[in-house]
C-alpha cells in the first residue's frame, strides 16, 4: 500500500496498439513494366466489360442463370450435374498459381489482381483531376475551398460511377444484361438485383478508391503465404546493393566510385512509384506485390545518370549470391518444382478438354417411382414404373426414341417419340412390363436407351432395377 509521502507514479504516455495508416502517393511511371501492366489492365476490363454483351446464338455468350440453372458459355451448357468442371477450373487455376509463383513471384498480384487492376483504374482517374504526386499532396494539406470541394467531388463522382457500373456488369453475368439495362431504365430493379449492383459497386469503390495496398498488405491471404511458394530460384523484384551502397546523392560530373559511393543516388524515386508504399532496398517484403514500378523509375534514373540499366531488377536469390547471368537465370528456370507443376498442370487441362469434346450433349437420369414396387397386369405381364428425367443439353432441339433391355421380352408400354427444346429439360413417365419368368426373383438390372432420331452420334443408355415377385 503506497504511503501519504510516496510520490505519485509518473503518468505514462498511450501508446497504440494499432499503426495509423500513412496515405501512399504513388507516383506516375512510365516504362516496359509499366505498358505491361496497362496492356492487362485494357485487356482484363475489355473481357469483363465487353464479354457480357456478346451474343451467340440468339442469347447471351456468357449466362450464368442461376434462377434456371443453366450456365452458358458460348456454345456450352452446364448444369448443376457438371459440377466436376468447376473443380477442374479450380484445380487448374490453384496449379497455374503455383507454377507462376514459383517461377516469376507475385506475377498474378502485380499484374492481373482485380484489386491492382481497380487500384491502377482509380489511380489515373485521381491524377487525371487531381493532378501527380506532388499536387494530390498539395491539395490534401489545402484547407477546404471551392476548388478544393469541387476535385474532391469530381473524383469521386466517376469512382462511384465506375464502380456502379462494375456492378452493374457484374450482375449482368447472372441476369441477361439487355433485360437488366431495360430494368434499370424503367427503374423497375428487383430486390437481389439492386442489392449487388449496389454492393458490388460499393467494395469496387471502397477497396479501390479508399483501402487500396491495405487489401494487399491486411485482407489477401497470399501475402502471408507467398513464402512457402517461392524458393531460391524464384524470379522477384531485388535491389542489388553490392552495386547500389553505399547510396548518397552525387553530381553526374562527380566520379561517384573514386568517392566511394555505389550507383543508387538515393533520390527515394523507387519508394514514391510504389503502390504499396515499400522500400525495395530494404530486400523481399510481404507487401511488395511484383509490380515493378521501381524498376521502371530505377531505369530512368540509371539513364538520366549514363549508369547501366538494372540497379532494381528481376533476378533470383542464387542468381544475386553467385553473379549469374541472364542465361544462367532462365535456365534455373525449368527445375523440378516448375517441371511437376507444369506437367500436372498441362496433364489436368488435357484430361478436362477431352473430357469436354467428349461430353454427351443428353443426360438421363432414372428415378424408379416408390408409390408402387411393382403391379401384375391382367394378362400375367409384372410392370415396374419410372421416372425419366431427359435433359437436352445441346443447342438444337431433338427428337428422342426410348427404349429398353436387359429381360427377355421386356418393352415399354405406349412406346413414344420425346421431343425436347435446346436447352432444356423433361420428365417422362413410363410403364415399363416384361413376363414374371423373365428374370429372377427380386431386383433385376435393365438399361434404358435413348437415342436421338436426328444425330445417331447421341445415345445414352442408363442402367435402373426391375423388380420382379
């Protein structure tokens, strides 16, 4: 128990357990990575915007009707039953991940990333109305004015417009998007409609416009993990600091070796183009996301100073220890770990396209109906009831025979021609009778065929249980 004549302890300063966010200006680059990065960026934003307008065959190119259950793609239709391809798509696309991380590091995340390709979208958008680097800074420290008010509107204005939009493509991939626009128009939306238009739109503008490398750095998952997937030989963005230090600013005239000084001049150039916000020099960090501004910016200045091209480049970790070369770079490339990615890879999406060329346009499925096991007739015939769900896969409609074996002398009663629109589906009922001495006691195995009248190249033939007494 602390005494009256104790001194009062010292108040201690808070101290928070969470780091203030410090807003990145990134600053504008131009270059090869650069032209690349923006050559995915038109590419992947015309595919999205662009493809959901396609029409193929009197429809949309790419319909995911979830209502229907049909899912269009081109001249393909899947149903809820194909669900094997969806693993297949999921498969190929964990091993393409793989086998890029492995040999070019966070390819995926600094090129092709939906949250890069937005950020770098709302990005030029910003430096269209506000202005580069230096000025958004300016304009940020201003106290509020009618110019000020009026940037700020503007800028956030076509975000939202641009994320409304992307919304509004978003949802025109599960709702034909012609009747979506006439929706829209008249202002007679559904419900589920209106609520992802209006999410969708809402986390575009949000993780794009306000969030941006705070994605990359706290929300994706692959920052954290990245390093289980790169290995010694993995291409990645890297300083070479034995060339660069010891860093310092210099004339151009000045012979910078005869100071002692290294080929970086420490203009902090590569830190104002990240995205993120990084230094490079400081070696790989979790929040880099391989998008190779900094090298971009490091060229300039390399040029600008008649240094060599390469301070910041792409180069490997056994490449950086042992002085390779290019050529000795590309051919640690092919090393088993890319080798059994590549070849799993190229195995998978061989085995689902035969899958898919081989894909019967019908499916049957054959339901046995439980009101009744079986029925005798009058003239001593055992008759057996089913189910015959037919579905026509195709694009065409088609006339369908069905018939059936497996017994001696057994037939379907009031034998009939079904004929089926494309894309769609009908349930069959039949009778199904054969003699009791046909088979034996019990459950006996029958095929059901169906064959189409108008390409004999479409048959199924599905297995089901005759019961007999």
């Amino acid at each position: 128990m602390m005494s009256e004549e104790s001194p009062a302890p010292e108040h201690l300063p808070e101290q928070s357990l969470y780091e203030v966010r410090e807003k990145i200006y990134p600053r504008a680059v131009t270059g090869l990575f650069a032209t690349w990065r923006w050559s995915l960026v038109w590419f992947t934003q015309v595919l999205f915007y662009g493809l959901c307008w396609l029409p193929w065959n009197d429809r949309q190119a790419v319909l995911f009707e979830l209502a229907e259950r049909k899912f269009y793609i081109f001249g393909l239709i899947f149903w809820p039953q194909d669900i094997f391809y969806l693993a297949i798509l999921l498969i190929i696309s964990a091993y393409s991940l793989f086998l890029f991380t492995a040999i070019g590091g966070r390819l995926f995340c600094g090129y092709a990333c939906p949250q890069t390709v937005y950020t770098e979208i709302f990005l030029w958008i910003e430096k269209k109305i506000e202005g580069d680097r230096s000025p958004r800074m300016k304009l940020d420290g201003e106290p509020l004015s009618a110019r000020k008010f009026a940037k700020k509107a503007a800028k956030h204005g076509v975000w939202i417009a641009v994320g409304l939009w992307t919304g509004f493509t978003f949802v025109g991939y599960f709702t034909p998007i012609r009747s979506l626009m006439g929706e829209v128009v008249s202002l007679s939306l559904g419900p589920w409609e209106s609520f992802w238009i209006f999410f969708y739109g809402f986390a575009t503008y949000g993780n794009a416009g306000w969030m941006r490398e705070q994605v990359c750095k706290h929300m994706c998952p692959y920052a954290r993990f990245q390093s289980v997937m790169f290995d010694p030989d993995t291409l990645i963005v890297t300083y070479d600091g034995e060339r660069g230090e010891p860093r310092g600013s210099r004339s151009k005239k000045l012979d910078y070796k005869a100071a002692g000084k290294g080929d970086c001049v420490d203009c902090s150039i590569c830190v104002q183009v990240c995205p993120t916000g990084i230094d490079i020099r400081d070696g790989l960090q979790y929040e880099c996301i391989g998008c190779s501004a900094c090298i971009d910016a490091c060229d300039q200045v390399m040029d600008k100073m008649d240094y060599p091209r390469g301070l910041i480049r792409y180069s490997t970790e056994h490449a950086m220890q042992q002085k390779w070369g290019r050529k000795e770079i590309i051919a640690h490339v092919l090393r088993p770990r890319t080798m059994i990615y590549g070849v799993i890879l190229m195995l998978i999406i061989t085995a689902a396209g035969v899958g898919l060329s081989l894909r019967s346009p019908l499916k049957v499925n054959v339901i046995r109906d439980r009101g009744a096991l079986f029925r005798e007739e009058e003239n001593g015939m055992i008759e057996n009831s089913f189910h015959l769900q037919i579905m026509n896969v195709s694009e065409t409609a088609h006339r369908y025979d069905l018939g059936v074996s497996g017994l001696d002398g057994i037939e379907i009663e009031h034998k009939r021609i079904i004929e089926i629109p494309s894309a769609a589906t009908q349930s069959v009922m039949v009778e199904v009778h054969t003699p009791p001495k046909s088979g034996k006691k019990g459950y006996n195995r029958i095929y059901f065929e169906v064959k189409s009248l108008d390409d004999e190249k479409i048959a199924v033939r599905e297995k089901a249980s005759f019961l007999l007494p």
